[in-house]
C-alpha cells in the first residue's frame, strides 16, 4: 500500500459499534481497517461484484480471526442491489470504484439510500493528473465531477480526505 491506512481511517471518526459498508471493497484493504475501527460489536458489510474480490476478504478475515464482516456480492450500478435496508448503515466508504463506473450517480444513490440520515460517506479515488500508480488518466474522473454528482444527490460536503498524492478524499453528509 502506498498510504498509511490507519491515518486515514483515523479521519473517518468511526465509534465502536457502528454498522459500516464498504461499497466496492476489492481485496479488503479497507475493510480490514474498518472493522478495527468499529470493534467487535460493529459490523461491515464488504460489497463487491466480483466472487474473488470477496473470496480474498474473506481470506484475509479468516486469517485476522474477525467474525464481524458480512460479504455481499452486488453491482453497484443497480440500486438496491445490495440488497441492505434503507437508512441502515452509520457509515459508508467507495475508494477507487467511481472512475470505474459508467453509473456513477447510481453507486452514489445506493450510498444515499442505505446511509442513515445526518450520516457520513466517503469518497476516495484516483485524482486526475496526478500520473504514477493507478489507471490511465482518462479513466480518472476529476474531483469537481464527482463533487457535482454527490452535490446533485443532496448531499453536505464536510471536508477533505487526507489520502496521497494519486488520489483524493472527501466526506458528506446525508
């Protein structure tokens, strides 16, 4: 990993038992990190389309002996895909899944949707022009885009993510 984990995770003010999604978790990175945010009585759900991005989370949680992540396989781009409840979740993370999706109103409305009200989101991505690690550049969306779209969707811009140099952060509110 090129970025202090932890450091960011810090910044997310994450209490023990919450009930966290990390939409889009890929190999778990953050997931991992989430779940020691939250404790053993908080809960994950670690969201993904593909069966071996789920199969290394649940790899890895058997290895760290964490019980408490729950893994949905799902697209993103439907709504209500995930299949969590309305207003459900205290928290809700999507790292380097928007610049990848051509819906990405629809994975910011599943957020919306399953993110209790005056809750929090994050959005962390690749920053465009930022080269080095990651996709090509015209696969970045720009920060000002995705701010728009999280704007659009009713959404309270909060403050800035301190991630790295290839990548953006920001959190909202619901």
């Amino acid at each position: 990993q090129i970025f202090d984990l932890e450091e960011i995770v810090a910044q997310f003010d994450l209490q023990a038992g919450m009930k966290v999604t990390d939409l889009g978790c890929g190999s778990g990175y953050f997931t991992i990190e989430l779940v020691k945010a939250v404790g053993e009585t908080g809960l994950v759900n670690a969201v993904d389309i593909l069966d071996s991005a789920l199969e290394t989370v649940r790899t890895r949680a058997l290895e760290a002996e964490i019980k408490n992540i729950h893994l949905i396989k799902a697209n993103l781009e439907v709504v209500g895909n995930t299949n969590l409840s309305d207003n459900s979740q205290d928290f809700v993370l999507i790292k380097n899944v928007l610049f990848q999706n051509d819906q990405k109103v629809m994975v910011i409305r599943e957020a919306k949707r399953i993110l209790l009200p005056g809750k929090k989101f994050v959005v962390i991505d690749w920053e465009k022009g930022a080269g080095g690690l990651g996709p090509p550049d015209n696969y970045r969306t720009p920060k000002e885009s995705i701010l728009g779209m999280i704007n659009q969707e009713g959404f309270i811009y909060e403050k800035n993510i301190v991630v790295d140099v290839y990548h953006f952060g920001m959190m909202f509110r619901k």
